[in-house]
C-alpha cells in the first residue's frame, strides 16, 4: 500500500521519509500543489528497471515462467559456458 503525504509533511522530515522508503521498500505519494510525484528507494527503481527491459526481450517473460514450473531435475549442477 502506497503512503500518502503532503509535500510540506516531507520537508519537514525528509530524511527519516527517505530512510523509512528504503527500509519498507514501501513507496511514498508525495502530493503538491502542482504536482504528485512518487518516492521509491534506489533498489527498488532499479528493480522496476530491470523487470522493464526483460519485458522488452521477446519470450523472456514466458521462459521465465517456464523455468520456475520446471522440475529440479530438468537443471544440471554442470554448466558448461
């Protein structure tokens, strides 16, 4: 669930907001205003990333899947590169 709060409240105590997205992985709506804008930490944005560039790959999404509905047998301690 994506927390809500007003510009003003984040000024005030921006650093224990910052701190608190990074430990909760839990996104902030900040609301202005002008605007809306949405606080996440680092790792997750670059996690967001990364899931949009697989999902720009052709059938990695379904190879994906596959591979998790796989048996454990069906993969080898063996990889030759």
């Amino acid at each position: 669930m994506t927390k809500v709060m007003s510009v003003s409240q984040v000024r005030a105590d921006i650093y224990n907001v910052m701190d608190e997205t990074a430990k909760t992985h839990e996104p902030v709506l900040i609301t202005g205003k002008r605007n809306n804008v949405v606080m996440l930490s680092q790792e997750d944005w670059n996690a967001i990333e990364e899931t949009l560039y697989l999902n720009t790959i052709p059938n990695m999404a379904s190879s994906i899947q596959e591979s998790m509905n796989a048996p454990d047998e069906e993969f080898s301690e063996n990889v030759e590169w």
